[in-house]
C-alpha cells in the first residue's frame, strides 16, 4: 500500500519519479478526435506532411497522462481536495506514437492555510520525461491538500 503524504509530510526540493506509459498510434488518435482534432493528430498523411514530419500527440494528452501518472500511485488520496490552477504550462518537444513518458514531480512550496488550518497549498513542478531522457512538457500544480489531523 502506497504511503499517504499530507500537507505536512512534503518537503521543499522532496521529489518523486513515476513508472511509464507508452502512447500508441491509436491512443493518440483517439484522445485527439475527442479532445483536439488537429490533423497533425489525427490523420498520418496529412501529419506526414506538417511541420512535425508525422503524427505528434495533443499536448493536452501529453499533460494528462503526466499527471495521471503522479496521482495513480496514490500518495494524495487521503489528502486531495482538488486544485484551484496549473502555472508554467510548456510543451517542449512533440510526443509520437511509442514513445514512453514518465513523470518527474518536485515540491516547490508548501503553504499552510492562514485561514483554514485543516489544509493549505503546495506547488509541484511536473515533468513529462521520454524514454531519451528529453523533457517534452512541463507544468506546476497548485494541489490543495488536507493536513494530517492525526499528527
């Protein structure tokens, strides 16, 4: 069972490296037609013949599966109460069918409520790493996150 982080568990500079996922032609596909139906997503000859050269991933598939793959393991369950915004979103390098990401997180800050002393904010960096070690995208997240109450 993954440990539950709280508020007051993280540490400024803490960081966390999660497992990968890869994309498939497929999965982009899909994403994009729901979500950002571009031709360069969506259709491999037109996307051939873009300025990426073949079909690339939505950068909004880029930023959730990173974040998904920080939230699935499951450290903020017991503390989670949403996010009130992302800072800093860049994209960095297109994602292409078969490449492998997996996610970077460091703590930036952590800031206790001054007028809720049951939880606060704590900002984390997210990087979205390929399997060359190349950063492809990058974000901050303002999590809420409750205080542990058993401390």
């Amino acid at each position: 069972m993954t440990p539950q982080l709280f508020l007051d568990d993280l540490q400024v500079g803490q960081r966390f490296v999660c497992p990968g996922a890869t994309l498939t032609e497929s999965d982009i596909i899909a994403f994009a037609m729901h979500y950002d139906p571009q031709p360069f997503h969506i259709d491999a000859v037109a996307a051939a013949e873009s300025l990426y050269g073949g079909l690339i991933a939505s950068g909004f598939q880029v930023i959730a599966l990173c974040f998904r793959l920080f939230i699935q393991q499951g450290q903020f369950r017991a503390a989670s109460m949403g996010s009130p915004g992302m800072d800093d979103l860049r994209w960095y390098a297109p994602v292409r069918p078969g490449d492998t990401l997996h996610t970077e997180v460091e703590v930036l800050e952590v800031n206790p409520s001054r007028s809720k002393p049951d939880r606060g904010i704590a900002r984390l960096q997210y990087a979205a790493i390929n399997q060359r070690g190349e950063q492809v995208a990058g974000f901050i997240v303002r999590h809420l996150l409750r205080i542990n109450q058993n401390n």
